[in-house]
C-alpha cells in the first residue's frame, strides 16, 4: 500500500479500512469510532480508502494463501445493488467453506460463471474433482465449457487415445450440498446491507474485494494466521500483510492439495 501524500497516519487508515471491511458499520459509524481516539477524521475519508486499498488488499492475502484446497468445490451467486441495479456476486468455496474466487457481474449468465470457475482454478492450481451448485443453467454450462476445453487440450497432448473421457469436473446440483457457501453469502451481505447498495461499479467490486480478503484472513486461510503455536488477531494479520513488501521471501504460499 502506498502510504504517501496521505494526510492521516497509515495505522488510522489500515485501522478504518479493516473496520469496515470486517463489520457491519457504515462510513459515518467509522468516522465516530476514529473520532473516538480525538483524530477529527470525515467518513469521505473512510470511503476513499476503502475503494483504494480493498482490492490490493485481496491481492496481498491471495499471496499468502495456504492453498490447501479440498477438491470438492461450491459455486453459486447472490446480488448486490449498484446504482439501484442488481449486479452478480459469484463465488466459489470449497466443501469446507475456504473462500477461493469470487466474480462480480453486472450480468448474471454462464459468461460470469465461467470466469468464476476458470479464476478459481487458477487461484487453487489445480481442477477440482467436483462442483456443485443449485442447478442454475448458467453455471451447469460453464462447468460443461471447462470440461470440454479440459478434453481438447487432453486429445491434443496425446492425438493416439481413442478410448472414452470421462468429464474432468464431476458437476451435481444437489442443494444441500450448497448450505454451506449460501451460509458464507449471509456473511458477505451482513456487511453490505448497512451500505445500501454501491454508487459505482469500481467501488463495489473493490470493496468486496476488501470483505472478501478479511474473511479469508477470519477463516484461517494464510500462512501468517499462526506463529509458533500462537494464533495470530485478524488485526495483526492485516498489519503484517501491509508490512511485507512485495520483493521479502520465507513467508510463501503452500499448496497441498486434498
């Protein structure tokens, strides 16, 4: 984060970004807690950085990810408002409930699906074994593109084979297998609700961004969640992954898979 020409100390930004971003507080309730340590701070402020560093955020915490993924995934959407339109928020977890991708979309089609899918693969590193969703066209048929893209690069690799392929991503549509990313929907939207909705596109997908990246941090998900037996605070987390820079090694992301 870039720190520079800022007005305020980067402790009070961090500090208000991850406030909203972590709870369900409105600009103006942030602007009163910061006023509370006598720092005159208006909630514009709040919202400009949120908008600035929710984004960078999620790409310091996606360095950072352990990446033990189990290969059983759960893909389904929920809507946020922009600008009185209803926009997509695609998502994918594993069967556990670890935070992968999400997609934001202004529309809600196989397109948008198919981005969540193939920004999931590349965040995990690997193809799941199977996905499942609520049985929605769109997101059956993106699964139905990646398998087929899946096989043609196969046939290519290896012109000789003649015998059968099975798909390489198992898709079912069994609902209450999905209980546990619409249970994760409920925590995204208990912190957009008090927004009533988004002015812009930009800051939307920014600052769910954002949200995303602390539930990710909440959830145990990086490699600095724990240091020598001892659990590490959300809050102290996000001021690691502010502090290190880009270029600093020994902290590297995991990937087992399961």
């Amino acid at each position: 984060m870039d720190f520079s020409g800022k007005q305020f100390p980067k402790e009070v930004i961090i500090m208000a970004v991850r406030w909203y971003l972590a709870y369900p507080l409105s600009y103006r309730n942030v602007e009163e807690l910061i006023q509370e340590w006598n720092i005159t701070l208006d909630h514009s402020s709040v919202q400009r950085w949120v908008d600035e560093f929710g984004g960078y955020l999620m790409s310091k915490v996606r360095k950072y990810m352990k990446r033990n993924f189990k290969r059983s995934w759960r893909l389904d959407e929920t809507y946020i408002k922009v600008k009185g339109e209803w926009c997509y928020l695609y998502r994918i977890v594993d069967k556990d409930g670890d935070s992968i991708f999400f997609h934001f979309s202004k529309t809600r089609d196989h397109q948008a699906a198919l981005a969540c899918v193939r920004g999931a693969i590349r965040v995990a590193g690997f193809v799941p074994d199977k996905i499942n969703s609520d049985g929605s066209t769109a997101n059956q048929l993106a699964v139905k593109i990646i398998n087929e893209e899946l096989t043609m690069k196969f046939l290519q690799s290896n012109p000789e084979f003649t015998g059968p392929l099975k798909p390489s991503i198992y898709y079912t549509k069994i609902k209450y297998l999905n209980n546990v990313i619409e249970q994760d929907h409920r925590r995204v939207k208990i912190i957009t609700d008090p927004m009533k909705g988004f002015k812009n596109f930009n800051a939307a997908n920014n600052t769910i961004a954002g949200i995303e990246a602390i539930a990710i941090v909440r959830k145990n998900q990086t490699t600095l969640a724990e240091f020598n037996g001892i659990k590490v605070s959300i809050a102290d987390q996000i001021n690691l992954l502010v502090a290190y820079s880009d270029w600093e090694g020994g902290i590297g992301a995991t990937n087992t898979k399961k």
